[in-house]
C-alpha cells in the first residue's frame, strides 16, 4: 500500500464522515420564537377535589391526584387572560369551621342532626351538598298556606356582645315549592329573634333576604345588629340559645353545610374581578351568595383565613395547555437547507412535530374543550399541515398515512386561530404535523439553543457545529482536490 493509497483511504472516511453532516437536521424547537406552532387546548377543567394545602398559586391549583393516589400537576396552565378563571358552588367548600359552631363545644356540632329537634311535620337529617362536605337535612310535609314546621338547635349559649354576632348560613335549597319561604330565626333566651329568609318573592339585596329561588351555594353573612329584632320577648336581644329553621305555606328541602352566630367577623369566599360604571376592572371580595350556582375567583390566594386547610369540591378551572409545556419527547423538529433551490427565495424548510393530549384521570374532567392553532407564517408557508388522532404514543415515523387528515386549506390568514378539534376525549393523544418553508431568520429563530436562536445541531443554521462543519466539509473537499477524487464513489481515482 502507497502512500497516496492510505492517505485516499482516509480522505474517503473522512468524506463518508462529512456526508453526515446533511442539511436535513434534527434540532429542538424554539417555543418563544413568535414564528413557532404552538397549538393549544383550552378547556374547563374540574378537579373533584384541590386541597389548599397543596397551595393556591396558579401553578398549584393544577396539582390533583392521580389514579395512584399520588399527587400529580398537569403539564397546563391557568388561563389568566380570563379575569375570573376559577369557579366553586359555596356549599361544596369543606372547611372545618363552617361545622365549628358552637365553638365552646368541641363535642358538639350544628351540622350534626342528632343535636336538632323539629315538629311534626319536619325532619331532620344528616346529609352532605358535596363528597365530604357535612350538612343537616331539613325536609318538611304537608306544610299549606298560613302554617309553618320546623327544626331548631338550642345546644349552645351566645352571652355576649350578642348584636355583634354574624348570622352566617350556607344552604342548598332543592325544593321550594310554589309560596313556599324559608327562615332562618336566630332566638334569644326570652324569644326575641332577628330573622333572615329565602322567599320567591322578595328583594334578594335586603338585608334580611337570604335569597330569592332556590338551588345551591346560597351563602349569607350579616351582622345580627343590622337585622330588625322581632320583639316577641322584652324587646331586648340578650343572651342568644337558640337557631330554628322554618318552612312557611308549602314544602321545602333545605341543606345546611355551614352554619354560625358566634362569629365577630365573615368569611372571605374570595375575590372577583368586576367591571365599575367606567368598564375597568376591579377587585370585590365576595361573602355572600344570593344568586344560586358557582362563584368565580380572581384568583385563590385572596380566600380569607381558615381556609388553609380546606378542600374545594368540584373545583372548575379556565385551563390553556400550550406545545410549549408538552415534554420534550412529544416535540419534534427537523430542519432541512433548500440547496436545490425547490423554492425559490426560501432558505430551507422544516418538518415539525406535536404530541398531546389530555390526561385521563379519575378526578379530573373536561368541559369545552377546543384544540386550536394560532398561525404564526403566511399562508404561502405552509407546504402542508396534517392532524392524526388518538394516536397514542406511536413513534411519529410510525403514523399511518390513512391516520392523517389534511388541513393545510385551514392555514389562510396569518394571525388567524384555526379550531383543529373540538371533540376531543380524555385519554386521547394527538400529533400535529406541519411542514413549513421558511427565510433565514425563520430557520434560525425555531431552533432550540440556550439562547434561543439557531441550535447547536442546526447545518447551516448559524450554530456553532454548523461552521465547524463547513470548515470541515472545505477541507476534506480541498484534499480530495488534490489526490484527484472529484466525487466519492467508494474507490479512489488512481489508487
């Protein structure tokens, strides 16, 4: 063997190793380049249950628990751009306080129906408004017009600073029938009573109104010093014992799950964003529910003290869960310079794909759910954009042609949101594939490094192995010249 043999020898590895640095590249992908895909579900999701030990930020309203029993977060994120993204029934909270009272008793609770007496045609019963979340029952029969039952507590005394107390009730009425009223009488040793009823016909703003229909996560706080005394004793509300739940002139089912009179302060339920008389947005505590149906949150930080601990049932969420939170594994990109110039004015394209899904999970579901892409380019960029469903974890490569459905004609104005799916199921996982042609910029700006430009792997991207590579390529083709191989062909010319 000459020399000139073993130097060919090794030019020709060197150009085998050279080919390998094709412009067909696999990269990450650049998810804060404006240019990027980034298709999105958005959704309402309810947790059964979040535990305000896990925390309260929005991150943290996303842990739930998995079918494991462990703690798990979902790769989403809170929707803020809604001003109010979580909502709750009042009555589904379970805080320990709202089954506190008689708080001089630790023995005794008014959620308990053992500690209630009633009339005749009254009963009482233990119950729940949600999984977990105690409340008495109280149902009547054969109430007509101009008679009343009812059911009373009077296990506890309250003998001081009585006109200061909170009256503070959290109810679920499933039944009222037509002239039907519910009240809520708080009584004195001697029968005097400050009163706060549920009636169809009345003003819900006043101040002793409750509410006005029935339904649940009713939830009412108000002083007993700013509701009228009904002097049926001497006329002075002194020394509290008794709290008596009435059905006036036709049937009622009523459940309690909070319950209260020794109280000096509210509740906070939390706070909303409201618009004022001049459309801007403002911040409002909430502490009571006259209206039926959820409340919604700003937010579920601002809810007021003793809640640390307490779980929210059925808990809903505005939810966004991007491209850009999915794990790496379910992204991929491979970038490719345009050296035969396929199109024209165009430096290279890229081939890109999507992975996601939403999680199947016994405590979690979905309502509203949409899978939407913004587009990014201009219509002229996209070579073809594909969606496969339920496709699982099916390597991409592995993806049928007959699972594909074409949407490239959906990609007609820049800027636009086009509605990819919007039947989509838990458990199902989807893949989105787009092929884009793409400037120099562009082909630079989608691929991942960590600064965010054109990545380290990227031929021809302006990374750091794309020069190297050139370099590379330069000299091997320089020394090739020189031994007189003008191609590769497995053999050296003249060996």
């Amino acid at each position: 063997m000459n020399f000139k043999s073993s130097i060919t020898k090794v030019v020709v590895a060197l150009l085998a190793l050279s080919l390998l640095a094709t412009p067909a590249m696999a990269a990450g992908l650049n998810h804060s380049a404006a240019e990027t895909p980034n298709p999105t579900y958005t959704y309402d999701l309810e947790k059964a249950e979040h535990d305000m030990s896990w925390g309260a930020s929005h991150s943290e309203a996303l842990i739930y628990e998995n079918n494991d029993g462990d703690q798990s977060t979902l790769d989403a994120e809170v929707n803020t751009s809604a001003q109010n993204p979580y909502s709750f029934v009042a009555t589904d909270l379970e805080v320990a306080d709202f089954g506190a009272f008689p708080h001089s008793d630790d023995d005794i609770s008014a959620l308990d129906a053992d500690q209630w007496t009633s009339t005749a045609g009254a009963s009482v019963d233990n119950a729940e408004t949600a999984p977990g979340v105690d409340a008495v029952r109280v149902t009547t029969s054969g109430v007509g017009s101009g008679t009343e039952e009812s059911a009373t507590f009077s296990n506890f005394s309250v003998t001081s600073d009585e006109e200061k107390r909170f009256l503070q009730v959290g109810m679920d009425v499933d039944q009222l029938d037509t002239n039907a009223s519910i009240e809520v009488r708080v009584i004195d040793e001697d029968g005097d009573k400050k009163i706060a009823t549920l009636d169809e016909s009345a003003d819900p703003t006043a101040d002793e109104i409750i509410g006005s229909e029935a339904g649940e996560g009713l939830f009412y706080q108000h002083r007993l010093g700013d509701l009228s005394t009904i002097a049926d004793g001497d006329g002075d509300f002194d020394n509290i014992e008794e709290v008596e739940v009435a059905v006036l002139d036709a049937d009622a089912d009523v459940s309690i799950s909070a319950l209260n009179v020794d109280k000096l302060s509210q509740y906070k339920l939390g706070e909303q964003m409201v618009q004022n008389s001049d459309d801007e947005w403002e911040s409002e505590s909430i502490t009571e529910v006259s209206t039926p149906g959820s409340i919604s949150l700003s937010s579920l930080q601002p809810m007021g003290g003793g809640f640390d601990t307490a779980v929210i049932h059925e808990l809903t969420i505005s939810t966004k869960q991007t491209a850009a939170l999915a794990p790496s594994e379910d992204v991929s990109a491979e970038f490719e310079q345009d050296e035969n110039n396929t199109y024209p004015g165009y430096y290279g394209t890229a081939e890109i794909h999507i992975r996601n899904g939403l999680v199947d999970a016994y405590d979690l579901s979905y309502s509203n759910v949409k899978l939407v892409d913004e587009q990014t380019l201009g219509t002229d960029r996209y070579l073809s954009v594909s969606y496969a469903e339920d496709v699982g974890d099916t390597d991409f490569a592995d993806i049928g042609d007959v699972e594909w459905s074409a949407l490239t004609t959906s990609y007609s104005s820049q800027g636009s949101t086009v509605t990819v799916d919007e039947t989509v199921q838990a458990g199902d996982e989807s893949v989105l594939k787009f092929n884009v042609r793409l400037n120099q910029d562009e082909f630079a700006a989608l691929q991942a490094s960590e600064n965010g430009g054109g990545g380290f792997f990227s031929a021809n991207s302006g990374g750091p192995l794309s020069s190297i590579i050139n370099w590379f390529a330069a000299g091997v083709t320089a020394i090739a010249g020189a031994l007189g191989i003008s191609r590769w062909s497995g053999s050296s010319a003249g060996a």
